[in-house]
C-alpha cells in the first residue's frame, strides 16, 4: 500500500505530539516496509523550518536524514502548480501536496486534517483510519 504523509502526521511524531500514537504506528509501518511512503518536497522544508524553530538546526538536519529513509520525495513540476492554481482548494500548499500525491498514484493521503483537502480522485485518511485498514486486510 502506498500512501502520501502529509506534514502533520510527521511533526505529531518528531515532536511528541498529544494523542500521536496512531501517527507513531504509521512511520512504524513505513520503517518495516509495510506500508511505502511517499511525501513532498514542500512538506521536509516545512518539516525541517518547524522543527529548527522547536530543537536545533543540528536536531532538524538529522531528523530529515532519517525521514529521507522512510519516503520517496515527490516531484513537483508545472503540471502540478497549474492543477493546484486552478484547483478548488482554499490553500495552496495543500494543493500542492494533493496533486503530487495524485500524480504518484498513492492509494491513501493521510493527514490529521482532512477537511484540507477536497479532491476526489485520492482517499484521504486519518492515521487512525490508516491503520484500521491495514488491520482490516
């Protein structure tokens, strides 16, 4: 099962979220390989920008070293940006992330916001929701 994480099912875990045991389980699942990740280029330099502002760079840099085993970065073209700019997403960075995970053909968006995200054509998911039907099969 392929699935695209978005930023804060990641963050939930590198900095000890509250109630981030079913985003814990997903990385969880990647680092076994029963699950591929799959995320976006925006979403590490989001990732490395919150968690600098958090730790320290030098806890950033090495946090994203380890993430960059866990996921296959996306690419985000000019396909992308003209699929997200004419979008009906209120926010275009969550546009962005949809249609690169869409042009990645992942089975699953998981993201702890759902209501972000108002395309169709991708199932979005909670972690929870995630794992329920990883137990499911």
């Amino acid at each position: 099962m392929k699935v695209f994480v978005d930023t804060d099912v990641i963050i939930d875990v590198l900095l000890e979220r509250k109630d981030f045991n079913y985003s814990i389980k997903v990385l969880e699942y990647l680092e076994l390989g029963k699950l591929k990740g799959v995320t976006s280029p925006v979403i590490i330099t989001n990732i490395f920008y919150i968690v600098s502002k958090e730790k320290s760079k030098n806890e950033a840099w090495g946090m994203i070293r380890k993430l960059r085993l866990l996921f296959k970065i996306t690419k985000i073209n000019q396909s992308i940006i003209d699929k997200a700019l004419t979008s009906n997403f209120k926010d275009f960075e969550d546009a962005i992330q949809y249609y690169s995970a869409l042009d990645n053909k992942v089975d699953y968006l998981v993201t702890r916001n759902k209501s972000d995200y108002v395309g169709k054509e991708i199932v979005i998911v909670s972690p929870q929701e995630l794992l329920a039907l990883i137990d499911k099969n």
